[in-house]
C-alpha cells in the first residue's frame, strides 16, 4: 500500500463555548503565575537599575558597602562581593557536609532499615523538612553556635596549618563555619528526598545479578545503585546548594555580618546576599534600598539559574528512570 | 505407617537458617564492649571530650572494629560490615539534631506557657516583663490571616497551572512545568523584595498585612502547583476517556470528574502549601513586619505573625524575650506539624510533596 | 483497492442458506447479508476507506466497512492490529491521543463526523462507548454514575428515577443494584462495575455503541452477563464489538471483520456473516486465526 498519494485529514476539534473560555481561563492563570518569574525581575531590575548604573560591574566585585553620611561627605559606595562570596562558602559547607549525610540516609532508608520503621522514618523525614527556617535559626542561634564554637576551636588547633582553618582573633562564634553546618541540616531533608526517590527506582534485576555473582550488599549498592543515581543526586545536591544560597533569617542569627571578603572559615565574619538585605532594610536611605533592590536581583538570577540546572537534572534523572 | 508416625517424622519445624543466629548476637555485643574501649582510648589520645566527644570517638572507632571483626570472611565482607555501619551511624547522626531542635523548642517553650499565653497581645507589656503578663494572640491571629490571604491566592492560581499543565496540555505547559519547580527556589527574600517594591511602596504606600499575604503567596504557589500536578496525574486516563465518550465537554471532565475524584489530593495540596509558608519569615520583615497589638485591618499598617514574633522577641535580647521566642517556636512548630499530620492522614500514601 | 476486491468475493461466495438461517432470528433486524457490509450510503455507521496515523506511524490502512442498524459487528484479529484504533475512529475519541492523525470518512447516518462542522461532543452522545477496564467514577455513587451522561452533556433529564431504573434493567443490573443505589459506583464487583458502564452509556440513549473489549477484565460468568446484555440491546441500537475471544464473537455478533497486520499497518482481511467467518472463510489468514493457528 503506497502511502505517499493519501492525503491525511485534518482533524478540526471544534470546541464548545465553555471549552473555550475554561481554556482561556485556564491558560491565563497559568500563564500569570509563569509571568511573576519574570515580573520579580524586572521590577528588581526596575528598582536597582540606577545602582547598576552608578557602580557598575564594581558593584559585583567590590567588597564594601557604606550607604554614606547624610550631608554627603562620604559617598555612598556599594559592592557586594563579600556577602556573595559569603553565600557561596557557606552554600558549598552546607553542601559538603549535608551529602554524604543524605547518601547514607537514603542507602539505609532504602536497603539497610528493617521494613517497619522504614515508612515512620520517612514520614520524621518528610516532617522535619517543615521545620521552618526561624526555627532552625533560633536553634542555631542558642544551641548550635556554642557547640560549634567549640569544635571550630579544636579544628583549628588540629589543622591550623591549612590556610582556610586558621583565625585572625580566637573567637570562633557566628562564622561561616556554624551556619554552613545550619544550613546542611536545613537542606538534608530535600537532598535526601532527591536521593532516595532515584535510589528506589534503581534496577531491581541488576541488584539481584549483583547478588546473583557473589556481591556483597555493599558490592551491589556500589556497582549498580549509586551509579545509577548519580546524575540524580547532582541534582538533588544543586537543590540544596540553591536552598543554601537563599536563606536568610537562620544565617541572619547565626553569622556575624562583615563587609570584607573571608575565606577563613571559623573566623567570625561573613555573610550572604539574603541576610545583607534583612539586615540593612529597615535602615535603609533610598538609595541604598536601591542597591538591596540590585543586590536582590542579583541573588534571584544566581539562584534561579542553579535551580533550573537541578530542576534540569533531576527531571530527567526521574525520566530515564 | 500411621497417620501420627508421618506427622511425627516427616513434618518438619519451619525454620529460617539465613537469620542472625545467638552466635552473631554475641558477636555483635563483643564488637560495640571493644568499640567503647576503642573509643575511651581515642578520646584520652585526641582530647575529644563530652556527650558528643565520645560519641564521634564511637563513630570513628565502630566501624573499623566492624571492618576488623568481618575480615576472616574476607575483605569484601570486612567492607560489606564497615559500609553497614558508616551508614547506620550516618543516620543515626543526622537524626540528632533534628530531634535536639524538636526537644529543645517544646522543652524550652514550656517556660512561656501560662493561661494567657495564647489569649493576650504585648500592646501593655514589654517583651522583657515577666514572663505571665502578654502573649501571643496577635501573632496567632496575624499567622492565620496571613495564611488566608496567602491561601487564597495561591491555591486557586496553583491549581489553575496544575489544571493548565496536566488537563488542557497547552502551548505553554511544559513551561509552565519546568518554571514553577524551579520556582520553587526563589529565595523568600526576594519574593519579599518584589511585594515591597510592587504593593508596599507603589500600590498602598504603607506597609501591611496583604502585602504579606501576597509574598507568601509567591512561595506557596510552587507547592501547590507542583502537588496538585502530581495528584492530577494519579487520575485514570480511563476517566477521562470515559466522560469524553459521553459527549462531555473537557469542562465538565475537569469538573465534574477530574477534580472530585483528586478532592482529597488537592486538599492535601493545600495544607502542604500552607505549611510551606506558615513559617516563613524573611518576606514579612520586608512586607508585613511586626506589630505588639491585635489587628485585623489588612489594609493599613503591619500585623504581628509568629515568625515575626519570634524574631523580634529573639532580637531583644533579654532572658524573657528570648524565653517568649521559644514559647513562639512551640506554638509554630505545633501549628505546622497539625498542617503537616492532617495533610498525611488526608492524602493518604500516593500524595508526595514535590520540591 | 485489494480490500474491495477480497470483499466482493466474498459476498459472492455467501450461500444463501446460510443466509436464511441468521435472518429469520428476529424480524425487527434489518435483513442480515454480507452485502450489508458493503458501503452503500445506507443508515447506521459506515466507514470509507479510513486510514490512520500515531505521529507517522501507520496504524491503520485503507478500511471500508458499513455496520447495518441494530445489528451487533465483532471486529477480531491479533493484538496490535488497530481494532481498537478502529473503534475509536468511530466516536472521534481518536484525536484524543496525541499527534493521532487520519484519512478518509466517517458516516453516521449519512454526515461525516469528521467534518469542520461536527461538534464531537454531539457525536460522542449519540455513539457512547464502552471501554475494556470497568471505569466507573469513583468519586460518585452508583445512580449518579448512570446519571452522569445527561449531566455532563448538559441533556435535560424529565424523570431521572425512570431513567435511572430503565437503563440499569436495559444493562441487566437493576435487580442487583436497586437497593443500593446511593453506594459508592467502585464498591461493585468487576462485572457489575462493567455493567454500570454499560448502563451510564445507555442514559444518553446513543444510537450506537461501541464496545472495546467489555469483557477482557471479567470472569466467565460476568461475561455472560455482559453478553446477553448486548444481545438485548442489539434490538434497538448498533453495535460494534472488539473482541480477543472468538467464542463470544461467534456467540454475540451478526457480523464479523477479521483485522491483520503483517509488521505494517493494520487492515480488514474480510468482513461477513460471522456464521461465514468461522464456518467458511474466503481467506487463509482469517481461517487460521479463528481456528487458533496463531494471533
């Protein structure tokens, strides 16, 4: 039968007038709420334009930030490349320290917890991924921040002779150390999900050959599970590390803010792009809410690109699944 | 052969020969008795000290002892007991100090509690006064109003995309898709930002508990959107099938099938939302700020909520106030987990919270 | 056209005894002969030379076929030979699948349901279907589901307790049901639910229905059930039936069209009596599959 003289129809779907309107309607929520991505930006950019002006690209490589005197004599200036190196080092602490965490919990909720407990755990998990982050801070704030001292303190007389572990003055309280270990327990639930959710649609049949050949339990999560999770769980670390690089209250009360560029990380001086807004807003001159409003912006543009990478990953680690 | 010889010879006891026999048990307590000695040692030689000291000495020590223990089976098997144990132990260690958060909020809130906390504003009393004068039925009330307003956005939008994305399949649906999970990352900070930027300074020109409600709005979206998508995907494409050959429009489908039947999912999509944003604190700063007295009026001036309330008792600094912060962390914390246990006991097993 | 050619043999080689025999069944019945099958512009559903597409996939190629009124048409061939595609050319739930492309016309009672002016919502009332998985609503008791078809077509209803006991009897599951009506439509057996269907289908009183594989879900005695229901309800409608069980075609339809696919895209082998089909078929293939040879 040769196909190549038929001529296919047209299927014309003519729609009734309720179709058409639930359509429209339909279409145009969610086109509305596809929309505010784009609006924050641009009323961001809207906002900040006249600090990106004025500063220019300093304003991303420049580490101070003095919104000036009243009568002028000293100018504003403002850059904010200390609190974004602030929030990458505390995002890659976080991240750094939550995932062999979430690896090992999901390979015991997953392979090693006895069926019974293994769906209570999972609702724990679930829950305590709710605790909302002024509670973490609080936490952080009272508990937290004098544990770690103290073990930011035996690190340093440890390892002293690695150049990042080392302090200018011994205080080792409120430094990006303690809220990058807040912020990997803020972020342990999500990247645990991620992980648990590729490590169970692992291959079933190729665990068992593992087995099947001899294999160790061990031997057939590394050989088959973890390979197999990998791209996944570089998704669920890039979520985290998105989560990490937004918060702002629990670092707020964890993190002494300080406009120099620190990569020393127990001393006590940092900061992130997030708690430098909650911290200068109410104080804020309108030209400096200016520059919250570019820093913002800049902030939004960062973490959302991290976002849809993960989102990228993770959505077709689900799908090749 | 009689009946009762063949029951007495042939029938044999079910046994499970792969179990752990006492052997293995005995093993295991000489493995964690040479753990703890192990451990003692360590911490004389490295100075580690306290509750948590010994137990990172333990973690160190116990799964090489595992690894030691395992080794006349061979190396593989010494390997196969150290992964074990490295894993058990991680989990048992990230557990900690969510269950130190849990414990230290409920046992350090009690301090606040007394019989007018939940009844009371601090409009005549200042956060440092004693500890059985004011309350927080501001922030409640403020909470709940936020929430509502919030809700009251974000829902309806949420579901419309879930409805556009999985029921009408539009031009924009896979945009759709990708952008609200990737909004789900927006900072909260940001979503305060742009309401203050848009409805405080522009719209009101004052501060005030819509604007609030609005910015959390922003973050609730994502979640809804996201759950609900994945509760309208659990609907048979039988149903729909089915009222389409009936002569139904994709109108009536959606709401005469499609939705009834995911009722309970999309109630359980909600409730995730609002636990979502119940806590959030950042975007209120920036929008609906704090306030000591009880206010309705969402229209003009800021509203107290329990977040802020907890921040702002924290920020004062004094034993009191700080007492009150954790009073506010128990009664948040309580309000969450109601949200989050109702949303389970709802939606059952196949509702799964989306990122 | 092949197709044609094989049938038109076929309706010569049609004995007229064999004839007789089905005809004298039940006098309302429109006359049953092969030549029925032919496509004559006559009432009832009749296709003409349909073809169909899934993205570029040719599912189905160049069939022509005429269901005479009140008659029941079995369509049978192995799996994956676009019976099912088929059907749902039928009631335009074809375009429902994504990239579903097709060729050709499709008349009902003389108009084409595929012309720009066809509401397919109209058509779908007046050709209802039945589908292989019992699928009743689950968020809506046992009357309403009967009662679901008016209401979303939006069709007034004068005495819904009338219409409700009548199509439940018509499907044969009023006696079962009618102390129960407010229960939930999932809380009945595979067969019933099956039945249930067949019942909400009848509400909008189509004039076809079509069936896709009613009873592939269900047990030997819900299947008899179902038959004998479609048996009852050939008097007054057409019906087209897909079905993987010869026995149940040989036992429920008038007529029988034998789909094959050869690794390209499905097509109609023959259609006749189905008294012909299974006792004297014109060709090979068909011979071999109703007597279980492959498929």
């Amino acid at each position: 039968m040769e196909s190549t003289d038929l001529k296919q129809r047209e299927i014309v779907i003519r729609r009734g007038l309720a179709d058409r309107i639930f359509r429209r309607a339909m279409a145009t929520g969610a086109i509305l709420s596809l929309s505010l991505l784009a609006l924050i930006a641009s009323f961001l950019l809207f906002r900040g334009f006249e600090v990106f002006r004025d500063f220019g690209f300093s304003f991303i490589t420049s580490a101070k930030w003095d919104s000036g005197s009243a009568d002028g004599v000293t100018p504003a200036s403002f850059g904010i490349a200390a609190m974004l190196v602030g929030s990458v080092v505390t995002a890659i602490i976080a991240i750094t320290v939550a995932l062999p965490f979430a690896i090992c919990v999901a390979l015991f909720l997953e392979y090693y917890a006895p069926s019974f407990i293994r769906k209570p755990l999972t609702a724990v998990l679930d829950l305590v991924a709710a605790i909302p982050s002024v509670i973490y801070g609080i936490w952080g704030y009272t508990i937290l921040n004098n544990l770690a001292a103290g073990w930011a303190k035996s690190l340093n007389s440890w390892f002293d002779w690695i150049w990042f572990f080392k302090v200018p003055a011994p205080i080792f309280t409120r430094s990006p150390f303690i809220a990058g270990l807040l912020l990997a327990l803020m972020i342990l639930p999500i990247t645990t999900s991620v992980a648990r959710e590729v490590y169970s649609q692992a291959p079933r049949d190729q665990i068992d050959a593992a087995y099947g050949l001899g294999g160790t339990k061990w031997g057939a999560i590394r050989s088959v599970v973890m390979p197999f999770g990998r791209s996944g769980l570089v998704g669920g670390a890039m979520l985290g590390l998105g989560r990490a690089l937004g918060e702002t209250v629990a670092v707020y009360l964890v993190l002494n803010l300080v406009f120099k560029i620190n990569l020393q990380i127990l001393a006590s001086a940092g900061g992130n792009v997030a708690s430098l807004i909650a911290t200068r807003f109410s104080e804020a001159t309108p030209y400096e809410l200016k520059g919250l409003m570019a820093a913002g912006l800049v902030l939004f543009l960062v973490t959302l690109a991290v976002n849809a990478t993960a989102t990228l990953i993770v959505n077709r680690a689900r799908n090749t699944a | 052969m009689s009946t009762s010889s063949i029951e007495a010879t042939s029938i044999p006891q079910p046994q499970r020969p792969w179990r752990q026999a006492k052997r293995a048990w005995r093993q295991a307590i000489v493995m964690l008795v040479v753990s703890v000695v192990g451990a003692t040692l360590l911490m004389q030689v490295t100075g580690l000290a306290g509750v948590i000291g010994s137990y990172v000495a333990f973690a160190l020590v116990f799964p090489v002892v595992a690894f030691l223990a395992s080794m006349k089976y061979g190396k593989k098997a010494g390997q196969d007991k150290m992964a074990s144990a490295i894993i058990c132990l991680a989990f048992g260690t990230a557990f900690m100090p969510w269950m130190s958060i849990l414990f230290t909020v409920f046992n350090r809130g009690r301090e606040a509690f007394y019989s007018g906390f939940l009844t009371t504003d601090m409009l005549v009393n200042s956060s440092d006064q004693p500890l059985n004068m004011g309350g927080l039925s501001h922030a409640i009330v403020g909470t709940l109003i936020l929430i509502f307003i919030a809700s009251m956005v974000a829902i309806p939008l949420g579901i419309i995309t879930a409805i556009y994305i999985v029921e009408v399949k539009g031009r924009f649906a896979s945009y759709a898709r990708f952008f609200t999970q990737a909004m789900s990352g927006v900072p909260s900070i940001v979503a305060g930002l742009f309401i203050y930027t848009t409805i405080v300074v522009v719209v009101f020109n004052r501060f005030n508990a819509l604007a609030g409600g609005l910015a959390l709005a922003i973050l609730m979206l994502p979640t809804v959107a996201r759950t609900a998508e994945e509760v309208l995907k659990l609907v048979p494409d039988d149903l729909r099938a089915a009222s389409y050959a009936m002569g139904a429009s994709q109108f009536s489908t959606v709401f005469r099938i499609v939705l009834p039947t995911v009722r309970s999912g999309l109630v359980t999509a909600s409730i995730l939302g609002v636990a979502r944003v119940a806590g959030e604190t950042a975007p209120l700063l920036l929008t609906s700020q704090y306030f000591v007295q009880l206010t309705t009026n969402i229209l003009d001036g800021p509203m107290a909520s329990l977040p802020t309330y907890i921040f702002a008792n924290l920020g004062a600094g004094s034993d009191t106030s700080v007492a009150r912060a954790w009073g506010g962390s128990a009664v948040l914390m309580s309000i969450v987990f109601i949200l989050f246990v109702t949303a389970r006991l709802l939606g059952g097993r196949n509702t799964k919270s989306r990122h | 056209m092949n197709e044609s050619s094989i049938q038109k043999t076929e309706s010569e080689m049609i004995l007229p005894g064999i004839q007789q025999g089905v005809t004298m069944a039940t006098e309302d019945h429109t006359n049953r002969n092969a030549d029925n099958l032919q496509v004559n512009g006559s009432t009832g559903l009749e296709v003409r030379n349909v073809h169909a597409w899934f993205n570029k996939h040719h599912a189905l190629a160049d069939v022509s076929l005429h269901f005479p009124q009140n008659t029941v048409t079995g369509l049978i061939g192995p799996s994956g030979c676009g019976k099912s595609t088929f059907l749902r050319l039928l009631n335009r739930m074809h375009e429902f699948i994504p990239k579903a492309a097709m060729a050709g016309e499709v008349l009902f009672n003389g108009e084409d349901i595929y012309s720009p002016e066809v509401d397919p919502t109209e058509i779908r009332k007046r050709i209802g279907m039945v589908f292989q998985k019992p699928n009743p609503f689950p968020s809506m008791t046992i009357a309403e589901n009967v009662l679901a078809g008016p209401k979303l077509a939006k069709v007034k209803v004068e005495n819904k307790d009338e219409l409700l006991e009548d199509c439940l009897t018509r499907a044969g599951l009023w006696k079962e049901v009618k102390d129960r009506l407010k229960a939930s439509g999932s809380s009945l057996s595979g067969g019933q639910q099956q039945r249930l269907c067949i019942a909400r289908a009848l509400a909008l009183n189509p004039e076809a229905l079509l069936l896709d594989e009613p009873c592939s879900a269900l047990d030997p005695g819900s299947t008899l059930r179902v038959e004998e229901t479609i048996v009852q309800l050939s008097q007054t409608m057409t019906i087209v039936i897909v079905t993987h069980n010869m026995q149940q075609a040989a036992r429920v339809s008038d007529y029988c069209a034998f789909f094959l696919s050869d690794g390209g895209p499905g097509q109609l082998v023959e259609a006749d009596l189905t008294t012909n089909i299974f006792s004297n078929p014109g060709d090979q293939r068909t011979a071999d599959y109703v007597q279980g040879r492959f498929g």
